[in-house]
C-alpha cells in the first residue's frame, strides 16, 4: 500500500510539473518542467481540411524544440467546438477563425450570453476567404442577384452561417428573401454538383479542393463581393478584410474574383504562460517551410503578417516575439 500511495504521490508530482509551464507556475526558458512530460493537446479541425495537418505539423515541431514536450493534434469539429474545448480546458491551443474568436470574446453570435474572457492570441497565420459559389448554368453573376435562390449558407450556428448572413446582409438580403439551407460546405458544394442549390458559401484558404472538384465536374463560378461592400463590411465587423483569388485559382476562372476572407489564428488560453506562448511562436514562425509542407496555404504564413486580423487580447510573450 505505501509503494502504491507513493507511486501516486510521485505520478501527481509529474504532472503538476508538467502543467507549471502552461499555468507560469515555474517553466524554464527552454520548455523543460523538471525533466518532467508536459502535454499539448491542439484542437484542429475535419482530417479533411486545413487545420489538421497543420496541426499535426505544429505538434511535430514542438515535440522536436522543447524539452519533455508531448503535444498532439485531434480532429475535432473546428472553429466553434475549439472554443468550447478550450473554455473547459480540453485542449490547449486550437486553430479557430478570427470572427468566431471576437464573438466568444464579445459574447455575441453563437457566444451570445456565453462570454469567454480567458483566450488569449499566439498568432494569425492565413486568410480564410469566404467563397460564394455557383454554378455557370444557374446565371447567377452577383451576390445581389440570390434573392429567391436556394443558398447554403452553412451549417446552422457555424461561423460560415454568420459570414453568409452578414454579407447578405450588407446587399440588403435577409433570409426571408432567400431559400437557406443550412448546409457545410462540403455538402453545399455536393448540392451544387446535384443542382439541388443554386449557389453555396464556402470558407476556407484558396484553392478550396471542394471548390477545384466542382470546377472539374461543372462550371464553377465564384462570386465577386465588389469593393464598396466589402468596405462596408470591414468598418462593421472588424474581423473581414478585402482579398483577391487570382485568375486561374479555379478550373475556368479567367478573371480575378474579390472577395472578403477573416483569418485562422492560433489561439490557447490565460493558461499558457507568456514563456510558453513565445516559444510556440517563435517555434512556428522559424519553421514555416514545416508548415507549407504540411499545406499549401502554409506559403501564406509569415511573421509580417502574423498580428494583422488578430481579433482578440494577445499571449504577451507571443506578441513581444512577434514585433521583435
């Protein structure tokens, strides 16, 4: 019984250790806890999209800089499911949008009187650009012309929901005016090949591959968001920002499309002391070639742009590594 309660004894000890360095209880400069393990767990998103394999990149590399470290990345449900996982202390870190990271914040949209006061930024890392499509046969040239379409609009309380809601909004279009479906992208973009919706909203970093699949089955057509709109948009929600998909992004896209986009950020909590958040930042941004090997939209990471569209209060040690 004594060897039994000392084993415990000494297992508590490990992990209280292993937690100094998230909770600023004592974390050295090189990551180490007393020789301890320290576990990472990252929230990303569907093994089909982007955060996943970014997040098994970040993990690799942070197992590989900082001693004792055991980080991992899980699949979750992305940006909303990542914030509640992080409010109860399920995960550490999580890929999220920077719209979703406001609203919990603030407390509005799907947050609405559910406020969250403890996240705290590590950094922006790439545009996610809010895609309208449709297809050539439907007709459709304009975000202005889909009233009386059917639009999937995402699934129902997702940040792409509120993005569509917004825009559509700002073309003076509720969903009175419109069919909604409350599809994900993935399924909106299936409803498109099957004609059972005229035109779908997809948020993602371009080339969208659910997008290029369309394109290479139908004729696929992404909507301009002309600037005006786009500027009435930036100066109510701070989160947007203008973006241009280069012609050629898509199969048949000869024009450039304009459009908005929000930004993934990597965000913890009030849990991950200021040492820790820069060391995870500085691990990140000194290996990007890791990270544009995990994924394409990698290439569109870079440290000049890593506090541009960061939407909420910074972990103080990333922020000082980032403007250094």
């Amino acid at each position: 019984m004594n060897k039994m309660m000392k084993r415990v004894m000494l297992a508590g000890l490990a992990c209280v250790a292993g937690a100094a360095i998230l909770t600023g209880c004592g974390g050295s400069s090189s990551g180490g806890a007393s020789g301890g393990k320290q576990f990472l767990n990252i929230a990303t998103g569907g093994t089909s999209g982007t955060y996943y394999p970014l997040g098994g990149a970040l993990a690799e590399l942070l197992n590989k800089n900082i001693q004792g470290m055991n980080a991992s990345a899980q699949a979750t449900g992305a940006a909303v499911a990542n914030i509640n996982m992080l409010k109860d202390g399920s995960v550490d870190l999580a890929f999220v949008q920077n719209d979703i990271a406001y609203y919990a914040e603030n407390g509005t949209e799907m947050f609405k009187d559910n406020k969250i006061d403890t996240l705290r930024g590590i950094a922006a890392l790439y545009p996610e650009t809010i895609q309208f499509v449709t297809t050539a046969d439907t007709g459709i040239t304009s975000v202005s012309q889909l009233k009386g379409k059917r639009v999937a609009v995402g699934a129902s309380g997702s940040g792409s929901e509120a993005n569509a809601r917004q825009i559509l909004a700002a073309y003076g279009i509720t969903y009175e005016d419109i069919e909604p479906q409350y599809l994900s992208f993935g399924e909106a973009v299936d409803a498109l090949k099957d004609g059972n919706v005229d035109a779908g909203v997809v948020v993602a970093g371009f080339p969208t591959a659910a997008i290029q699949d369309l394109g290479a089955s139908k004729s696929a057509v992404v909507l301009d968001i002309d600037k005006a709109t786009a500027d009435k948009l930036k100066e109510q929600y701070p989160y947007y920002n203008a973006i241009t998909i280069p012609a050629g992004t898509y199969p048949g896209q000869e024009k450039d499309v304009n459009t908005v986009c929000v930004k993934c950020l990597l965000i913890g909590t009030d849990k991950i002391n200021d040492d820790m958040g820069g060391q995870i930042a500085k691990i990140l941004y000194t290996n990007l070639d890791r990270m544009t090997a995990a994924h394409s939209v990698g290439k569109l990471i870079t440290k000049d742009t890593a506090l541009e569209g960061m939407s909420i209060k910074m972990n103080a040690g990333a922020e000082k590594f980032l403007k250094s």
